[in-house]
C-alpha cells in the first residue's frame, strides 16, 4: 500500500475492520485492491468457489471478473464518489450456490487516494427449489431466461435467480430480457413500442 494511502487510512481501525464480521476491502484511486479482511475471503471464496485471492490477488482490479453491465454500474459509483469525496451507500445481491444474500456496502473516500469499502449483510436466505418442469412455458414448452441478468420466468409470474440454470441453463432455453433489464438496455422507447 503506498504511503498515501496509509496516510488516508490513519484515522480508520484498520485492525478492527480486519476482524470485522462485515466484509471490508480497501481500493486505490485506479480501483486496484489494496487491502481485503478475513471476511471478504470466506464470503468471496464461497461465491466463487475457490480461492479468491489467487485469481483476484491485491493489487488487481476489483472490478475485473464482474459482468460487463455490473463493472460499468461499479466503476461509475466508485469513480463518483472518488471524484465527490461524498460517501455512499449501496444495496446489491450476491450469491453462493446455497444462498441469496443481500448486502448493503457503504463506500468511504479516502481523499482521492482510493475508496474504503465496508458490506455489511442485510439478509440472506436458501433458494428455493427450481423445478424445470414447472418454469416451462406451457404453451410452447420454453424456459424463459433473462438476456442480461440470467434470472428465469417463474410460472406464478416475476423473474428469479436459479443457480442450477445459472450453471447450466436448462434444455429448450429462449432468451428474452426482464422489465428491469429491458429498461436498463433498451430504455423507454422499447417499453413503449412493447406495449
Ligand atoms: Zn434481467
């Protein structure tokens, strides 16, 4: 870590933090890790489901290894609060093959020398049981997944995320796009033009 950065850190305990429940990893001003806790391994190992820190050493990218529509989402929010010295907050979901967990993380700026981010866990839960048969679109057969996010049409109606499917989508898979992943990538006008 360079000297600026520990001198932005000064006033943080970054040996409280590393023994933190909630998962803590400090980046620089170029979004390259620079500090990870105990937490953020046992919680990034279990999504990945190996050892995280050999693929995502220190002093890679945090954003590298992340979807496309999620990195671009992650370098904007890390980049403004860089460029405001505000901090912010932020709720997202993250999966290990058990469980659906929600986090929400507050991003710190640390002068403009980096970011000190702290994700703490708002709920977690087991997902629920996917039957193939019964996500198939009686009609024609298909299982509808989302182009962007990979969730999948349920048949009581909504759009969920399936780790099987996940993994490996089912046979007799189409694509389409959910409401919010339609909005996100093709905005009002294909909304519009859909109704
Ligand atoms: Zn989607």
């Amino acid at each position: 870590m360079d000297s600026g950065l520990r001198q932005a850190l000064a006033r943080y305990d970054l040996d409280s933090l590393g023994r933190s429940g909630d998962v803590v990893y400090v980046i620089d001003a170029d979004l390259r890790l620079r500090f990870v806790n105990q937490r953020y391994e046992q919680v990034a190992d279990a999504v990945t489901g190996g050892e995280v820190l050999e693929t995502y050493p220190l002093g890679s990218c945090v954003v590298d290894g992340i979807d496309a529509v999620l990195r671009h989402h992650y370098t904007d929010l890390f980049e403004a609060t860089l460029q405001t010295g505000e901090p912010r907050m932020a709720d997202y979901h993250c999966h290990t093959p058990e469980e659906e967990r929600t986090f929400r993380c507050m991003i710190y700026p640390l002068g403009t020398e980096g970011l000190l981010t702290v994700h703490g866990e708002l709920e977690s839960r087991p997902w629920p049981k996917a039957d193939v048969e019964a996500v198939r679109d009686p009609d024609t057969g298909l299982v509808s997944m989302c182009a962007g996010c990979r969730r999948v049409r349920m048949d009581e109606g909504g759009w969920r995320h399936v780790p099987q499917f996940i993994d490996e989508a089912p046979r007799d898979t189409t694509h389409g796009l959910c409401d919010p992943c339609l909005g996100f990538y093709l905005g009002a006008t294909a909304r519009g033009a859909q109704r």
